[in-house]
C-alpha cells in the first residue's frame, strides 16, 4: 500500500512538472491531463485486485 501511495506521489509529482514547464496547448495540455488520469486509476485499481485482467 505505502508503495501505490509512493508512486502516486511522485506521478503527480511528475504531472506537475509537465503541466508547468512544457509549453503545449490548452487543448493537448487537457487530454494529456485526462489520459494520464485514467491510466493511474486503471493501474491503482489493477493492483488493489480489483480489475481480473
């Protein structure tokens, strides 16, 4: 558990950095925003066991 939280940490550690210091439209700025969502939630529920595949 304290190793999902470590990594979450640091995945918005990393958004973060992404969303502050690389020029990029508002556009692909969002939908990066929005995938980069996704994929954590889908990692975090895969590794919680909650997901079969």
């Amino acid at each position: 558990m304290l190793s999902i939280l470590i990594a979450l940490v640091v995945i918005g550690f990393l958004m973060w950095l992404v969303n502050t210091y690389v020029p990029m439209d508002g556009r692909f700025k969002q939908l990066f925003n929005v995938l980069a969502i996704v994929v954590v939630v889908v990692w975090v529920i895969r590794s919680l066991g909650l997901l079969p595949f």
